[in-house]
C-alpha cells in the first residue's frame, strides 16, 4: 500500500493512524462457510453494522479498501473539529481584552503546531475504528476492494465471500464541480486539506456550506487571508436565512471576504504553484491569486467498481437506491450511508446501520423516514436545526406557529459575551407539537439534543416550559421558547375568566 494522500505527512502520529486503521502486514482471513452479514466499507455506517451485528451473534465480514474509519476519522469531522477548536482559542485570546485580560505580545499562530496536533489526537482516537479492534469483536476483517460476483457472493483478494445479507456502505468522496480552469490547477479537497503543514497566505474556498464555512472561519482566525466564494446570495443558503445573516457578519468581522452571488468563476494558474481566481460578486470583478484553492462543494457516491449491477441492484448519480427500510432491489442486500443517504452526517450513518440491523438480521420494519435528524454547522456561533424550516412547512402545506427567544434576552449570553443568536421552534398551528427549530449560538449543537428529544418522544413545548432548567444558562433560552408559547394560551377569554376569579376569591 502506498501511502495516501490522507497520511501526509508521513510523521509519527500518521504513522500510528495508518497502523490502527490499515496495517501494512494485515493477513485477510479465509473464508469458512456463510456469512450472516457481510458489509463493504468501513466508516461510520460499515462499523456500526458490523460491530452491531457480530455482538448480536450474527458471523461478519467487513471489507475495506482504503483506512477504517472513512471520511469522518480521517478526513471529516475529527480532524476539522480539532483545526476549529485551535482556532476558536486563537480567537478568544484575540478578544480578550474585552474581558479586562491583557495579551501584551498579541496573538502569533503555531500553524504547524495546530496541525501537528490534530494529527496526534486524531490518531489517538483511532484505536476505537482499528483492525485490531473489529478483529476482537471476531469479526473477519478483509482489507482490500469488494465487488459483487453475484446476488449472494462478494470477492475480495481472490477469495469469495458467501452471504446471507450485505451491506454497502461505501460512502462518498469530494466531487469538484464543472468550473472553467478547475482540471487546469492544483487544489484541495476535504481529503487533502488536513495535510497542510503550511498557512496559506492568501486561502481561496469555493463553496459556502459547512465545511467552506467553517475552514473559511478557522483559516482567516489563524492568519490567512480568506476569500470565500458563493453562487447564491449568501452563504450556508439552506439554512433559516436570519441565521445564516448572523454567521455571515461573523465571518465578515473575522476578516473573510464573502464573495456571494459569484458569477463567471474563472481559474488558471499563477506563478510558484498559485491560482488565480476571477469572479464577479455584487457589481464588482475580482483577480485575486491565492496561495492554496479549497474546494468545498460536491459529492460523489463511491459506486464504481463494486459490481452492483451483477448483484441486481439498482444505482444512480446520486447513489444506491433503498426502500424505507434501506433495502436495496436485491431483498438480500441494504446500504447505509453517505451512499444512500440524503443527510450526509456521521450521526446519520450510525442510525441508519441501526435500523439494517433490526430490518436484515431480525426481519424488522425500522423505517428511515421516522428519523428525526438534527445537524449542526461548526462556525462561531453554531448553527443547529431539526425537522421542518419555514419554508419546507410552506411548500408542504403546514401551518405553523414560530417562537423565537434572541440570546440578548437570556442572562447567560449576555455574562458570558455571546448575545449573538437566537432560538427559534415552528409549531404546527395551534397546538404545541414541535415541527422544526434552529438555534444559533455557542454550542448550538448541544442545545438542539434536547429539541431533537422533543420532536422524538412527542414532547410539546408545553412540556418543555414545565421542564425546571439551571439559571443561568444559555439552555434556559429553550424554556423561554416554552414561556413564549404558554403565554399564547393566556386568550383575552381565558384572561377574563381568571380575573372574574380572582376578583371573586377576593371578597
């Protein structure tokens, strides 16, 4: 195996990441009779099903062609969610002198130290997504590319692999779209982002989702000078658009340059290995030459390779198609994943191998459409949603309710210097019945668990104004959101009649 493009550079914490999740002297087993479960791909949907299904009993297989642990271990959440918490502490000494704390020396960034450090702590957790680990829960680790010889049987390194049920779960890679001049320069993905050891001087990204978003943030807090291109009219254009404005001027204050409503993107190369980059943004056309480009917009299905057309299931540009209950057109075969899935979170993935568990092993009805999904953007502040925004209520016909508690109001964010924010529930009209919320603000993807345990368990706003929260914290502003709504059961009718009482309770 050579070494990938992940493990750069090829230091002592690579070192230890590649000897947890692809040793280089890992000996495949030999296949000995049927397989109850055999899974292709070993991230997050691939290892939950596997682990899953080997300590419900069942034989297992697990095959894997690059590094265990997929997109989230290696090149997604853990090593962007370190690189933003250097930043996020390089930015709190930066302001600290509103907190009445003096940095004489001002803030000088290490970003080869941030990096380095990002490494060794992702590979510290990698033991937990390891070969050992799989191959002590006795399951039978293959390493290498699965593809289907037919409906039932699998092979991998010159050996077949008989199964009962299977699971696809090979995920999906950065796809960078149909820009003039992208094919003609060097630039990052997701996947090879993580392995600078430099600070780009001058950072282009393309693409103002979540991860564009938060490495524009983190990169412009460690130094660089950001420019981030967007085609719609600002950034994360999914989102509830207050919250998305309220993002934006954060990042403007942090020093990105926001280039949205990017028309005409035009790329080439520039000297020394740089990309120049054209685009016209609100009236005004910008040459700009950056040291390193980040694409951060587009995703591929890995379906390529894997036979599934032998197998008899059926695939699209967008992935492999399921029923509900994640069944592919092959009954005997699921997919769990990025490769199926629409909601391309880690937590997503998880619940969705939960759900093959139940349905392929234990004749199950678990259906993918009863999960309520939150997801959370890393920016300062954060960005968390569940279930329906105001729009997608609308195109659906639903009537709704929306309360919306600012953080200047909560006590908390006021002390702890971070008012910027909100919490916003849509109801369905009427009632209390939770339908969707967004909360903007410092750890925002902590506070939406509790709205998410709402939206499961049927729990009404009602409820949740009755729940007694901790002062102060700026959780405290969900309840509020509950006081809100009780406030609106307080009618002129049902005001009457409780001052006719009091009134009366007075003589």
């Amino acid at each position: 195996m050579n070494t990938l493009p992940q493990l750069q550079p090829f230091d002592v914490h690579n070192q230890k990441l590649e000897s947890n999740v692809h040793p280089r002297d890992w000996q495949n087993p030999t296949p000995d009779g049927t397989y109850n479960m055999v899974v292709i791909g070993g991230g997050t949907a691939g290892l939950v099903t596997a682990a899953g299904a080997a300590g419900l009993g069942a034989k297992v297989a697990l095959i894997e062609r690059d590094l265990l642990g997929g997109d989230c271990l290696n090149v997604g959440c853990v090593p962007s969610k370190a690189i933003i918490a250097a930043a996020r502490l390089a930015a709190r000494v930066r302001d600290a002198a509103e907190f009445g704390v003096n940095v004489p020396a001002g803030v000088t960034m290490d970003f080869g130290k941030a990096m380095e450090r990002m490494r060794k702590l992702r590979a510290d957790i990698s033991p937990h997504d390891s070969a050992a680990r799989f191959r002590g829960l006795g399951i039978d680790l293959y390493l290498g590319e699965g593809k289907f010889i037919d409906a039932n049987t699998i092979g991998v390194d010159g050996q077949q692999l008989k199964f009962k049920k299977a699971c696809i779960a090979t995920g999906a890679r950065a796809s960078a779209p149909p820009i003039p001049g992208l094919d003609e320069v060097d630039y990052l993905t997701n996947e090879t982002l993580f392995s600078l050891t430099e600070l780009p001087k001058r950072f282009g990204i393309i693409g103002a989702g979540p991860i564009g978003c938060e490495m524009a943030q983190s990169f412009a807090r460690f130094g660089s000078e950001v420019f981030l291109v967007e085609s719609s009219e600002g950034i994360l254009p999914r989102e509830d658009p207050d919250a998305a404005r309220i993002v934006q001027e954060s990042l403007a204050r942090d020093g990105v340059k926001i280039l949205c409503c990017g028309k005409e993107l035009r790329l080439s190369n520039a000297d020394e290995g740089k990309v120049r980059l054209k685009v016209d943004s609100v009236g005004r056309s910008y040459d700009e030459v950056v040291d390193k480009l980040l694409v951060a917009v587009g995703r591929a299905p890995n379906v390529e390779g894997l036979g599934l057309e032998i197998a008899g299931v059926e695939f699209t540009k967008q992935g492999v198609v399921v029923n509900d209950r994640q069944q592919t057109t092959n009954p005997g075969i699921y997919a769990a994943g990025d490769i199926c899935s629409p909601y391309q979170f880690t937590h997503a993935a998880d619940f969705m191998a939960r759900n093959v568990l139940r349905n392929a092993l234990f004749m199950g009805r678990a259906k993918t459409s009863s999960m309520v999904i939150p997801w959370a953007t890393y920016t300062e502040p954060e960005i968390a949603h569940v279930g329906l925004y105001e729009k997608d209520a609308n195109d659906k016909g639903i009537e709704i309710d929306t309360f919306t508690q600012p953080l200047s109001g909560v006590d908390r964010a006021i002390l702890s210097g971070e008012t910027e924010g909100f919490v916003r529930v849509h109801v369905e009209k009427g009632t209390d019945k939770l339908v969707g919320a967004t909360v903007v603000g410092a750890n925002a993807g902590d506070m939406i668990c509790e709205l998410t345990l709402a939206m499961t368990n049927g729990l009404g706003l009602g409820k949740i104004a009755n729940t007694i929260h901790p002062y102060p914290t700026v959780a405290e502003a969900i309840r509020k959101v509950g006081d809100l709504y009780n406030k609106t059961r307080l009618t002129p009718g049902v005001r009457k009649l409780m001052s006719t009482w009091l009134a009366w309770s007075r003589r």
